[in-house]
C-alpha cells in the first residue's frame, strides 16, 4: 500500500496541473464575456443617448418654427442652435469607445454605421433649417435687413435671398433622405435607431414637399407681385353665420393689387350694397355641377363658394366675380371670423364704430350679439364695413406680416382660412403649405366629412351647435357597418328675429347637409328629419361620392341625420380601423367622438369628444 502513495500523489499533482489551464480559459472567456456585456450595455446606452439628442434636436427645431411664426429672429436663432448642440452630442456619444471597438468588427459595425447614417441626416436637417431662419431673417428685416414688405412694397430684391435659401435647403433635405434611407435598424437592441429614422422622415418629408413647391413657385413670383403686369387679388371676409360648404357666405369683400410690387387696396364694401349693389342673378360658366351648382339658371355671387372643396369653390367665385361684371382677378383669399380672432391675437386689437374696441378675446362675443342688437339690417351692415375695413387695413399694412402669416396658417387646418391662385405653381404651393382647404382623399378606410349650406338666408347658423358621433362594427373579414349621427341644434336666443322664415332677421334655419361617402361604401343610406328632402347620392365632380338632405330647422329646435353604410371585406387588414375626419369652417366647432366593435366582443372608444379644428386621423387596432 505504501509503495502506491507517491504514485497516488503524482497523479494529484498532474491533475493539477492539467486542470490549471482549463481554469485560465474559464477565466479569459469569462471576462471576454464580462467585456462584451459592458460593452454592450455601454452601447446601448450610447443608442440611447443619441436618440434622446435626436428627440431634443427635434423639439429645438419645433420651437425654431414657432419663433418665426411670432417674429421672434433670436428665438428662431436659439432653436437652430440647440439643434445643432444636441447633434454635437449624439457626435460625441458616437465617438466613445464602445462604438470605436464595435465600428472594428464586420458584423458588429452595423448599428454603428446606423447611428453614423442618423446623425448625418440630422445634421442635414438642422442645416436646412439654418439656411431658411437665415432667409427668414432677412426677409424679416432684422439684423440689419431690408424686410421683405414695409410701408406698402414688397422689396423685389429680396427675393433671391429666398432663392438662394430654398436651393440650400433642397440640397440638405436630399442629403437627410439618402442618409435616413441608408438606416437598417436590424441589429438586435437597436430598435430605437428605426424609430428616430421614422420620426425624422415623419419631420423631413413634408418639408421637403413644401421646399419643392415653393421652388417650383419662385419663378412664378415676381409675375405675382406685378412685376410684368399689375396682379390683383380678391379678399373674401366669409360670415360663417350664413354658411356655404366651404365656409361662410362672402359678404364682405376687398380687392388688393400689386403693380411692381407696390400694394394698394382697390376697393372693399359689403358684398350686397357696395361691391355688387343689389347681389342680382347671374350666369357664369361653371366648373362644378349639381347640387352645388345651378348649371342651368342664375344665381348670385354670394353663392359661388357652395362647394366644400375651396380648389373647386375658389374657382367658382372668381367666375362669379367676372360675371358680375368685374376686373379679372388673380386668386381669392378667403378669411372667416375664427381667422381674424387669429390674426386680432398676432397682430394686437383695432378700433371699430359699433364694436368699440376689439380684441382677440371680445371679437366673437361682440360679433355674435350684434345679431341680437341691431334690427336694422342697414345698421348692421354698416358696423360690419366698418370693421372689415379696419381688419384689411391691418392686414394689407405689413405690419407683423410673418406673425400674421404665421396665426393665419395656425387656423388654416379648421378651414377658416383658405387660398386658391389660378398660376398653377402657386396654387400647387399653397396645396403643399396646406392652405388650400381642400377635402380629403383618403387612401383607404372610412371617411367622415359634413357639410351645411344655408338656403334661406338667415344668420342663425352662428348660434348653430354641432355633434358628430361615429360608431363602427369591424368584422372579422376586414369590412364593417358604419353609422354616423350628425345632430345640429338651432339655438337661437329667445326673442331674437322676427316672426319671418327667411332672410335676415328670421330664427329659422333652412339648410342642406352634404355628407361625404367613403371609397367603396356599399348600400348608404341617410335617415332625416321628417319634411326633408330625400337622401341623394351625388359626386362631387373630383371622382368621391356624398349624400345630401336637406330641411327646416326651428328656433331652438334639433335636427338629427344618421348616414349608415357597409364598407367590404378587405378594407381593415388586420381589423385595424382606420377613419379619417374633415372639418367644416364653422364658428363653433364640430364635437365629434368615435367607438369601434368588433366581431367577439372587442369594443373601444377610439376618439372621446373632441373639438373637430383640423383634419383628424385615427387608427384603431384590436386587443
């Protein structure tokens, strides 16, 4: 026995030595492992870094936007500034260690290159965006510019400070595009790179529309500010208590011109006593047909904007005009009573005969209870004149021209403010700025969009209140049922009017409704009011179908429409509700909610009453 032991021991120390590299090897992949892990954590911390810098670059952006919208030149200056600080960060995170030893490595290189392909579009984004502040300010007429338009003149040489801005900016939105394109966001962890790159596109592609459009207009502009021939242009005040589907009736109206840029009001008046007196019949050549249109007899300039599509109605009040007997002009701007609320905020109060002074907060209130104040229809046309001159004398003065802009384009999405110009690349401008006030076309899914238009020339749709209540069943096919209620209370004050049941001083109210079919919407149907008008499928004259009924609607009284329809299968893949809503330019604003079911008991309220100030998009997916 004792003869074995050393041998026992030898193999003992044998072992020992055998298994000491083993050990060596557990301990090196053990910290290759440990490296990896802080590696990785200090990666995707540096991921998650950069896409904080990327958020805040964006908010900087938006708050750049904002600044010049108020005439705020350093505050536009302080957004770029931040934005460019924020890149410089995600730079500095990009240049840490861990993305330096991952950027070595074949596969490992990937994000890096991603996060390097993210920084670069935002960069270029924030150049383009430096490039249009500094066109900005120039035109602005700060920091030791001339402005772009002082003391009734636009200053012609000015503009190729915008050319030049817009050509950067172009450059640089393109630049964005091709790095955000170069974005994979494959690698496991870096999820988040996609979502930045989707933001950004989100931000960068609209903008770029916009640059291209207004690229495609420059050369158009000169020629618009009269510079080959004097330009005019018709200022159309809509009175949203006397509504037409694509705003207010025109009462109020204005023409300006331009000649060599030199801005000069022509005439202005109410529409009926000084700029048509009498508002007689007439013919024109129309480019829309019935129901919005009288293809086949007169009818009076004050109905020419009956389309809910102002591209189409725009062009219709321009015929109007020059069949009542006026100078060809170049394009309408219309403006509604929410719009001058706008502009009374950016631009500060003015000083009215009958409305004293009025401000941003008191205008609506005034406006509104000079129905119930005036009897005469004279006196209060007079008070309006006055007022509208007053408002047109502010806005044609220059003065916080890119505030007024600004607030002007903040009510533009309610359809308070809309603008259609017969040059082609102007209009396909103001088409990309969305000022247009143009309906939806919807790629797919269901569509909601309501339009009134007045018929017995009262003003009581500006006690009108609107609710809109749309309630959709998914099946499980990928179609669905659709009701929409629309329910519009005549609320007229006791007392007020006379005992009349048309006209001026009438509680009453007489109006159409048009509402708007989705593409493919099967078996539609409209339940009205007793007394009214059949519902009717029409077209629009822009390829989409609506119904329409029409009908009284007495003092303080509701009226209520429900437009059901089947939408087939296929339209929801996924049972994913899609809806699109369409506002009308009206002085209280539509509250519209939405509840979606489905098939198997799946019930959600999509949209909770909400104020309908803009086109709104929902997307509803099952749970």
């Amino acid at each position: 026995m004792h003869e074995h032991e050393p041998e026992a021991a030898h193999t003992e120390s044998d072992q020992r030595q055998v298994a000491t590299p083993r050990h060596r090897a557990r301990w090196m992949v053990g910290a290759v492992a440990l490296v990896l892990v802080v590696l990785g954590v200090w990666f995707v911390w540096g991921v998650m870094s950069i896409r904080m810098a990327s958020k805040s670059a964006q908010s900087h952006l938006t708050d750049a936007q904002e600044a010049m919208s108020k005439d705020d030149v350093p505050g536009a200056r302080a957004g770029v500034a931040g934005a460019y600080g924020d890149l410089e960060s995600a730079r500095s995170a990009l240049g840490s260690t861990p993305f330096r030893i991952l950027g070595a490595a074949p596969y490992l290189s990937v994000p890096v290159a991603d996060v390097q392909h993210l920084i670069e579009a935002g960069e270029s984004a924030v150049q383009a965006s430096d490039a249009l502040v500094a066109a900005y300010a120039s035109v602005a007429g700060s920091e030791g510019a001339s402005a772009l338009f002082s003391n009734g003149s636009v200053n012609l040489s000015a503009i190729p400070t915008l050319v030049t801005a817009v050509k950067e900016a172009k450059a640089d939105l393109a630049a964005a595009t091709q790095s955000l394109d170069e974005v994979q966001g494959s690698f496991p962890g870096t999820s988040s790179l996609s979502e930045s790159a989707i933001e950004l596109r989100a931000a960068v592609d609209p903008l770029k529309s916009t640059i291209n459009a207004v690229e495609g207009a420059l050369p158009d502009l000169p020629a618009a500010l009269g510079v080959t021939r004097p330009a005019r242009y018709l200022i159309a005040i809509l009175n949203n208590g006397e509504m037409r589907a694509s705003g207010g009736a025109p009462l109020s109206l204005a023409v300006i011109e331009f000649d060599n840029g030199r801005l000069r009001v022509v005439e202005r008046g109410q529409t009926s006593t000084q700029i048509i007196p009498g508002n007689p019949p007439i013919i024109w050549d129309h480019i829309s047909s019935a129901p919005f249109a009288r293809t086949s007899k007169p009818d009076r300039f004050v109905n020419s904007n009956a389309h809910p599509d102002f591209r189409i109605a725009g062009e219709e009040m321009l015929r109007a005009w020059e069949a009542s007997g006026k100078q060809p002009v170049d394009g309408v701007i219309a403006l509604d009573p929410n719009a001058i609320v706008a502009s009374l905020r950016a631009t500060g109060p003015v000083t009215s005969p009958g409305f004293g002074t009025v401000t941003a907060d008191n205008f609506v209130g005034k406006w509104v209870k000079s129905y119930e104040d005036f009897d005469s229809t004279g006196d209060r046309q007079s008070i309006n004149d006055a007022l509208a001159g007053s408002l047109i004398d502010r806005i044609t003065s220059g003065k916080g021209l890119f505030s007024l802009a600004g607030a002007l384009a903040g009510v533009a999405p309610g359809r308070h403010f809309q603008i259609y110009l017969r040059t082609p690349s102007l209009q396909n401008a103001i088409e990309q700025a969305s000022l247009a006030g143009e309906v939806s076309t919807p790629d797919g899914g269901d569509h909601s969009a309501w339009y009134s238009l007045n018929s017995n020339a009262s003003k009581t749709d500006v006690f009108s209140r609107r609710t809109l209540t749309i309630d959709a069943h998914v099946t499980s096919d990928g179609g669905a049922t659709v009701t929409q209620t629309m329910s519009v209370k005549n609320s007229t004050p006791d007392g007020f009017g006379d005992d009349s049941i048309a006209g001026y001083l009438t509680p009453w109210n007489r109006s159409r409704f048009v509402a708007y079919l989705p593409a493919g919407a099967e078996t539609p149907s409209m339940d009205h009011p007793a007394g009214w008008s059949a519902d009717t499928v029409w077209t629009d004259g822009l390829g989409r179908s609506l119904m329409l009924s029409g009908g009284w609607i007495a003092p303080r009284a509701t009226a209520v429409l429900t437009l059901t329809y089947r939408l087939p299968a296929g339209t929801f893949p996924g049972g994913v509700y899609r809806l699109t809503i369409d506002p009308q330019g009206v002085l209280w604003p539509v509250t519209v909610s939405v509840q979606v079911s489905r098939d198997g008991g799946d019930s959600a309220q999509a949209l909770p009453p909400t104020s309908l100030t803009r086109v709104i998009r929902i997307e509803n997916r099952p749970t």
